[in-house]
C-alpha cells in the first residue's frame, strides 16, 4: 500500500481569517452551559416545547419527567438510570417510553429504531390533535396507571388475594408498559406501522376510550382488586 500524506499546514492557509484577541481585562467565557431562560429553548425533536406541560395528576408530578432539568433535545440521553433505585424516575419520560419499545428480543438495542417510531407517533398525534404531542403522552401516562391491584397473601397451601393501594412509581411503570404493549399487539401482522399504532394507543388514553388496550387493561386490574378487598 502507498503511504498515505499527511496534510501539512501550509504558512498562510489562515491570514485570511479574523481572529479576535481578548482586550486586557476581559473574562473570555469558555463552554458556556445552558442557565436559566436558556432551558426554556429547549424542544424535543428541535419541534416540541416542554416548558408548558402540565401534570395534572399532583401524585404523579415527581415521577413524570418532562421539563426544567429534564428537558432534551433528544429521548436519548445514554445515562445508567438502572444502577441505582429510583433513579429511572429522573428518566425522560419520552426516553422511558423510547425504552419500553425495545421489547420481545429481536428488538432489544435498537434504541435509534424506537426513537423514529416516537419521533413519527409525535408528529401524527400532533396532525390528528392539533396540540402538543408531549402533553397528550402525559395525559396518556395519567389515564392508564392502575391505582389499585391485588396481591397473594398467606402461605402453607392457603393463598387468597388481597387488594392493595400502587405507589405512584410504580403507576407510571405500569402504564408505560401497557401502552407500549398495547401498541405492539396492534401493529403485529398489521399493515399499519407501529407509530401510527403507538399514536392511536396514546390518544385513545389520552381521551381514556375504551378503545385504548392500556385503559382496558386498567379498568381489569382494579375490577378485580376492588372484589378482592
């Protein structure tokens, strides 16, 4: 193989570029991060604004992720929200469902796949509604968390189900499982795609129809926790 050159800096490639020295007193700012009304520039997908997204829900504002700190350009953020508990509920609550689509094996890793299929649900939902996509995910969220489940009690061969309260951690696990389960059961040997799946998913619970697997399932649940109690 011939060896390849290494460009060399010829004297004069920059003579014609403007370089500005700092004056003698003046603090040169280097890395400048975002502060402040700065975050407020922040959109998802360089489209949506999360700054005005309202978690109506006052047990589920801790653990729905969406603005100030939280807020990303992309669902995306590759941080290690699994090391510790109750750490993957500062998770973007877009990332978190970016997550649960990485399902069923043949899927798992596909991190940039899932963020498409949002990206696209997001500007359907947005079509369809004409509102902030992000809000209506939120509300979604909101509508198909169960608040109530049963569990097994007793031991020795004699085993009834008890109901008991979900915490609210534990709601927005559910309800993002639910929805993306949901979704994919829609989209399988279907020629709609899955983010037009996904979007009808999370505007049905949105709007808490019937229509939505995720509310059909809930309304399961806590049927049968409330005979249990």
């Amino acid at each position: 193989m011939a060896d390849i050159e290494e460009p060399v800096a010829v004297e004069g490639d920059f003579e014609d570029q403007d370089f500005e020295e700092p004056e003698e007193g003046e603090d040169v700012v280097v890395n400048e991060e975002y502060t402040g009304d700065d975050m407020k520039d922040i959109k998802l997908f360089a489209k949506w604004d999360l700054s005005d997204i309202e978690i109506r829900d006052i047990s589920l504002q801790d653990y729905i992720a969406c603005k100030g700190d939280h807020a990303t350009f992309l669902p995306h953020t590759a941080g290690r929200y699994q090391l510790k508990r109750f750490r993957k509920a500062s998770c973007p609550i877009v990332e978190r469902l970016v997550c649960c689509l990485m399902r069923n094996g043949r899927n798992s890793g596909k991190k940039l796949m899932a963020c498409r299929i949002v990206q696209h649900s997001l500007e359907i939902i947005h079509l369809q509604t004409d509102s902030n996509p992000v809000q209506i995910l939120v509300d979604a969220v909101i509508n198909s968390g169960p608040r109530e489940d049963s569990t097994r009690v007793g031991g020795a061969g004699v085993v009834r189900r008890q109901a008991v309260d979900m915490s609210p951690f534990r709601r927005v696990n559910y309800a993002l499982y639910l929805l993306a389960t949901g979704a994919r059961e829609a989209s399988f040997r279907n020629l709609k795609t899955m983010a037009e799946c996904l979007a009808e998913e999370l505007i049905n619970a949105a709007r808490g129809s019937s229509n939505s697997y995720a509310i059909k399932k809930k309304d399961e649940i806590e049927r049968v926790s409330k005979s249990n109690r």
